[in-house]
C-alpha cells in the first residue's frame, strides 16, 4: 500500500507562472542558470542555484550559498511570487513535448514508504550529490523541486485524470524550450478521496529520475522525526513533493555514449574485433538509428554501421543481461575498449538522445572522439522490472524527457 496525501501548495500567481518556473537544478550548470535567469528576478534560480547572486567561481556547496537560498525564499514569498493554497490539494501536471504527451498527479509522497521500499529505485546515488540536496532542504524547510515518479497503469487514477484534464488549467505555458505546461488544482474533496484512495492499491510507485533528491528528502524527513521528542507521524515533513506518471504515459529516450580513443586499436582492427560479438554492417555517410533492441548505431572513420548483437550476449530472460547497455559495456567498452568504470573513465562520455545523434557524428568528426555509439532507449518495462528485482541499472542507462518544470508547485515541510 503507497501512501499520499494532499497538501498546501506554495505556487506562484499565474501572471507570474513562465517568469518563476525554471528547470531543474541539475540539468544545468551554474554559469548556464545565470545567464538563464539574467534580468529576471522572479527567476526560482534565485532560490535553486543561488550561487548565480555571488561572484563566479563560488562554490555553489558555501554556506552562504545555502543561506543565501532562505533568504530569497522568504523574499519570494513576502513580495507574492509564491503564495500558499488555503486549502490542501492535489494537482495535475501536463508536459506535451511534439506530439507526446504526460499528465502527472502531484502529490506529497510519504518518507516511510521510501525508507521501507516501497517507492523502488533503479540507481545507485552519491552521498556528495545527496548531502548538497539534503542541505539545501534541511535550509529551506522545504522541496522546492519534485521527484519525478511512475506508476502501473491504473484504471481509477486515469479516470481522475481525465475528468480534471477536460477543465480548465490554472496554469498553460510554453517554455522557452518548446514544452508546453499545464497544471489544475484539485481541491474538491469527493476527487482528493479518489485519489488517495487509489494510490493506497498501488503496491509501489517507481523512481524515474531524481533519485538524488529523492533520498535527500526522505533522509531529511526522517532526520526531522528523530530530532522531534513529540512526533506523532502526521507531520508534513513525514512527506514529500512527487509527480507520479502513469507508466504508459512516459517516454524514455536513448542515452548514447563517445570515446576518446580506441585503445590503441586501428579502425580496421576494432570494426574485426566486434564481429566476434556482433553482426557489423557497413550503413555509409548517412546516419543510422538503431532498430529495435540488441541493435547499435556506431560511427567512426566517417561512416555509420549497424550492430546486431550475437544471441549469446544477452538474455531476455534477466532484467540486466537483457539490457543493450549490459550488452555494449561487457563486449565493446570494456572487452575491447578496457572501459570498466562507466562513473569515472574519463575516455568516455555520454550524450541524451534529446541532443540527436548528429551531435555525436559532430564530435567525431571534429576529432574530440574516435568513435560514437547509439542505443535503442531502454523500455519502461525493463526499468520497472528491474526495479522489481531489486538490481541497479548500469550507470547512464535513462534519459526521460520531457523534465519537470520546477517551480509550479512547492510543498512546504511546516504548514
């Protein structure tokens, strides 16, 4: 049983809506979030990457820095940039990016079903990256940015869905990157009834992307429990912002990868090596996408070839071994390549489909890389699978978009 509640949103005006939200902190770098959030004060950059308000070059993990992020929340909240719902809520969040489209309800997501396994991960996290988080939550008294979660479909959850989706949004905008931004709040008790009682059937909900933040809030959550003598477990900071997705709703793009070098092998004798493992066709100076699953689009020496696993390397049966990132990191990177640490070889770097695979013909061409390889993206069914097992996907294995837009909602950890 998963257990959500509504709670008090803490949302900008909607004239103000496109001028607050911002994308989320770790998709960008300090110096692209300042130029991002330049001449616009009401920028939620202002409060997620506060080190834009101090020289450059500072330390974006100073103490200042994270003070620096509660002042401008409190600021924000006096000047009326964020103003807190009366009432307790649900929401409803659509991101439509091309002809994709996803509605996902947002909730505050409970800590203990986190701690007990409940909302199940797929990978590893860095303390580094969680202690930065968990800082800046433990300063704020706040989730300023939402995890981003899924779900099994669910018949009654997609009703709700669509009954608040065919009224009117509080919130319509595109972003600057082209993504379209709907939300409607969902404050009528009969709908908030629904919705907590249907997530109670779920029997887990699954970690898309955030798994950083999502360990930072339920560490800081539980952290708070354990410093309070009279807690009872009703508490808000028993809970956290999550936006669930209907597994169907979600898309996962490839993530691909470029390498420096070929380990001292020439073209000729690396294409020779990969027969071994692979049927290796010659596809020319056109780029080649990869087909279906168990097939690869490499590019080096000016062309493109098709790989096709050997039925040998993989099985479709184990929710690792039947991953093409298993497939390519056993018998190319490391095999061949001598690439054994994907987190921290400095040889090789990784590229979201997002950016097309002319990107990764560019940086060949260009000299930076020798050789580039494309992957089919990874299906919700094996993340969820995995998930399931209890295994960890290989490092750099998921790419979602479209990301969440930070910023629509906050949820407050004292109400």
């Amino acid at each position: 049983m998963v257990k959500v509640k509504p709670f008090k949103g803490l949302r900008p005006p909607r004239e103000i809506v496109e001028k607050v939200a911002a994308r989320p902190y770790d998709v960008l770098n300090s110096a692209e979030a300042r130029k991002e959030a330049a001449g616009n004060a009401q920028s939620l950059y202002h409060i997620t990457r506060p080190e834009i308000e101090f020289p450059e070059g500072t330390d974006e993990h100073d103490g200042e820095v994270y003070k620096r992020a509660v002042e401008n929340f409190a600021m924000f909240q006096e000047k009326g940039w964020l103003v807190q719902d009366d009432k307790e809520c649900y929401y409803l969040y659509a991101q439509t990016m091309g002809d994709h489209k996803q509605y996902g309800l947002v909730v505050a997501s409970n800590v203990n079903d986190y701690l007990e396994g409940r909302i199940k991960k797929h990978e590893l996290t860095r303390h580094d990256k969680e202690e930065d988080r968990m800082k800046h939550i433990r300063n704020t008294r706040a989730n300023i940015e939402p995890v981003f979660f899924a779900f099994h479909d669910n018949e009654e959850l997609q009703s709700v869905i669509d009954k608040v989706s065919a009224g009117k949004p509080e919130y319509d905008f595109t972003s600057e990157d082209g993504i379209r931004h709907e939300l409607w709040v969902i404050s009528d008790d009969d709908t908030i009834g629904r919705i907590t009682r249907a997530f109670e059937s779920l029997g887990a909900l699954y970690i898309a992307d955030g798994h950083h933040r999502t360990a930072a809030a339920a560490l800081v959550g539980a952290e708070m429990a354990r410093n309070n003598p009279g807690h009872r477990g009703d508490e808000e900071y028993n809970y956290f912002l999550a936006v669930c997705f209907p597994e169907s709703h979600l898309k996962i793009i490839d993530y691909n990868r470029l390498v420096k070098d070929l380990n001292g092998h020439s073209e000729e004798e690396f294409i020779t090596l990969l027969g071994k493992h692979f049927d290796v066709q010659l596809m020319g100076k056109e780029i080649y996408h990869p087909a279906g699953l168990h097939n690869f689009a490499m590019y080096v020496g000016g062309n493109w070839y098709s790989l096709t696993a050997h039925a040998d390397t993989y099985d479709d049966n184990d929710p690792i071994l039947c991953l093409d990132v298993t497939v390519s990191s056993k018998y190319i990177l490391d095999e061949i390549l001598g690439i054994t640490d994907l987190r921290r070889d400095k040889r090789i770097d990784f590229v979201g489909g997002i950016r097309g695979l002319g990107e990764l013909q560019a940086r060949v061409d260009s000299g930076e890389m020798a050789m580039a390889l494309a992957l089919y993206p990874v299906t919700m069914h094996q993340l969820l699978a995995i998930a399931d097992s209890g295994n960890i996907m290989p490092p750099k294995t998921t790419w979602f978009e479209p990301k969440l837009r930070s910023g629509l909602v906050i949820h407050k950890l004292e109400q």
